[in-house]
C-alpha cells in the first residue's frame, strides 16, 4: 500500500542527482519553479568522465551561481590532436575551458542547489511512475511512498529508468559492432600541456586532461567489447611514455554502452536531460556542457508551462554537436584519413581553432569564412 510523501506538490520533481540533474534544479529555482530532488546515492558522486569543461559550460556554470575557480581544477586553452608522429594543436579564440574532477564539481553544484532552496532526498530509489490524466505526474520510491508534482525530470544517466518508465526509448539500429565503452583513471603527475591531448590509435581514443596542479585524468574511450584500462593504454605508446612511473590516484571508473537512442526528449508532464535525454557518444568531449544548456532550455520551458518548446530547443542545441560527433566517428574509423586530417589541421592552426570557436559556441558558422573548406580540402590533398 502506497503513502504519499508530500501534501503540497512541488513544481518539478528532478529524479537524478548529477551534474544535470542539479543543473536542471538549480536552473528551476531561478526561473522561480519549486523544485525537489531525489537520488538513490549519496554525495559526493563520482562517474566515468573526461571531465573537460568546455568554455560555453562554463558560462552556463556561471549563469547558475557557480564560478569554478582555478582552485577548483585546471584551465585549459585549446584542444591537441596527436595520432602516431602526427600532431594538430588548436586554441580556443575565447575564454579558456577547465579541467576539474568530477567529485568537485558535483560538491559545488551540490551546494548551490542546497543554497537554491532545492529541497534534496538523497539515498531515496525510485520504483516507478505514472502519469496523471488531468495533468502532473506521481514517482513512486522504494517502501511505498510516493511524491508528486507538475512536472517530472528524468536526469538519471544512461541508462535512465524514467526514460524507460515513460516509454521514452528510442530504436538502435546501429549494430554490436558500433558499441563504444569508456573508462577513466587520474594520475599524480604535474600536466606537460595547457591543452587537452587526444591520443588515436586502432578502435580507441585516449583524453589527457589538467584538473589539478599535480594531478591529470586520462579517460579512454573504444569500440567492441569488455577491456580493461592498462591493456587499452598500452595502445598509446606516446602516452605511456608521458605518463612513466606516475602512480594512480583514483578507482578505475567505466561506462557503456555509450549509445542510447530516445524516442522523444518530453512526453505528457515528463521531461528528459543530459545523459538521460539520449546518448551518442562522448568524442566530442562536450557532454557536460551539452546538459547545462538543456538544463537552461528546460527551466524556461518549465517556467513558461510551455514543454513542446524543450523539445524545439532541445534539437537546436543537439543538432551541430551531433553533426560534429558522427563526422568524428566516421574519420575515427578510417585510420589512413584520420591522419590525413590531423597533418591537414598541423598546418592550419588558424582553421583548427575557428572549428573550436564554433564548437565551443563563441563563434557562429558565418566567421568560419567561405574559404574554409576548399583550404582544409587543399591541405587533406597535400597530407
């Protein structure tokens, strides 16, 4: 027999307490939503990550209350492509992004969501969900009660229970082959480079990224089947170098697979975001941002009682990272191109950095110049 937890319904209910979820509450509060939280966790909460933070996160961070400080990880200045002798460097023509573990990010946004007025369960596992006819939603937990609300956030991750609860999934029709997995480590090791490094090699990509002043992550991502960290590292000969005799200083952490298709990111009084709302694949390094975007675009939504309009902009903030990810994953498979790119790259700087600007939203499409892509064509001949 079921009781209920709450007698006033709160506006918004977040299910899911990561850096989305809490991004999503905070957000919420400020468009003047009451909002509640739960997890089945407790915090702090740590997951495989690259932990990368782009510039254009770091501005909805900002945005949110929260100022990540250079105390808080590593800033870093551009991106840096190395496959065997072949390496291309570009920087960001804006503002920097930053480095920062995973646990200090979820601390911060914890306490603003706390300072927010977010009213945060924390070790509270939801069973189930339906949705009310009138409008408004009920999430049933472990031992019966349940908690209702106007609308209902599915930020749970990957594999998200609400996305299946609200018939929200979607149809791979990728193949086995397609799986991608990843996993991630830190070192005790001063960063060598103010980039973030990315290693190619056969089937697999390793990021090197500064989140401390002595401390690096490196997180791998590849395709098939089960791997573990130190047989997959063994595939960059250049970083196993780099890296030497520096100790671990962190658990092995792993995700996959990465590809979860969905149906529809709203559907009656329930919404999806981050990870939850649909997973390509975490080449493009920019997954958090990505969910601090949605987060934004969903609280505005919410607040104007208007959930067709997450969904319109939901598809404008996916639509040129997803581009980005499949062309990504296209050259990652065609070794012979992949270096062709990267030696084309090598030799425009210039060029490499305006595709960060608009990857990173500083700039938009009409500064990448009508030359651009006869010159990268010019220089893939030349490679």
């Amino acid at each position: 027999m079921s009781r209920r937890l709450n007698d006033g319904a709160a506006d918004v209910l977040v299910v899911g307490g990561g850096p989305a979820g809490l991004a999503t509450a905070i957000a919420c509060r400020q468009a003047g939503l009451s909002v509640s939280l739960v997890d089945r966790s407790q915090p702090i909460i740590d997951k495989a990550c690259g932990e990368g933070l782009m510039p254009d996160g770091l501005a909805c961070l900002q945005r949110l209350g929260i100022a990540v400080e250079s105390s808080l990880g590593r800033p870093f200045f551009g991106i840096r492509y190395i496959d065997g002798e072949s390496v291309a460097e570009g920087r960001f023509p804006g503002p920097p992004g930053q480095g920062i573990r995973r646990t200090r990010l979820h601390q911060a946004l914890v306490h603003r969501a706390e300072v927010s007025g977010v009213a945060l369960s924390w070790q509270r596992r939801a069973t189930g969900l339906r949705q009310r006819q009138g409008g408004g939603v009920e999430l049933e937990l472990q031992g019966g009660e349940v908690i209702s609300a106007r609308w209902l956030v599915g930020a749970d991750g990957l594999r998200s229970r609400v996305r299946q609860w609200a018939s929200m999934g979607g149809v791979d029709i990728a193949g086995p082959g397609s799986r991608r997995f990843g996993v991630r480590r830190h070192y005790t090791l001063a960063p060598w480079s103010d980039c973030v490094e990315v290693y190619w090699a056969e089937g697999c990509e390793a990021y090197v990224t500064p989140v401390a002043a002595d401390e690096v992550g490196v997180a791998i991502l590849w395709s098939g089947g089960a791997a573990d960290f130190d047989t997959l590292l063994h595939a960059f000969p250049g970083l196993v170098e780099r890296l030497g005799d520096a100790v671990s200083c962190s658990r092995d952490r792993g995700a996959g697979p990465l590809r979860q298709p969905v149906g529809s990111v709203a559907r009656g009084s329930v919404a999806l975001v981050g990870d939850a709302a649909g997973y390509l694949d975490a080449i493009s390094g920019e997954g958090l941002s990505l969910a601090f975007h949605q987060a934004e675009a969903l609280a505005t939504a919410l607040a104007s009682g208007r959930l067709s309009e997450y969904r319109r902009r939901h598809r404008q903030i996916c639509r040129l990272p997803s581009a980005m990810i499949r062309l990504l994953l296209w050259i990652e498979k065609r070794p012979a191109l992949r270096q062709r790119v990267i030696k084309a790259l090598a030799r425009e700087p210039r060029l490499f950095s305006r595709f960060l600007g608009l990857h990173s939203r500083h700039l938009p499409w009409h500064r990448l110049g009508w030359s651009t892509g006869p010159r990268l064509l010019w220089r893939l001949l030349q490679a």
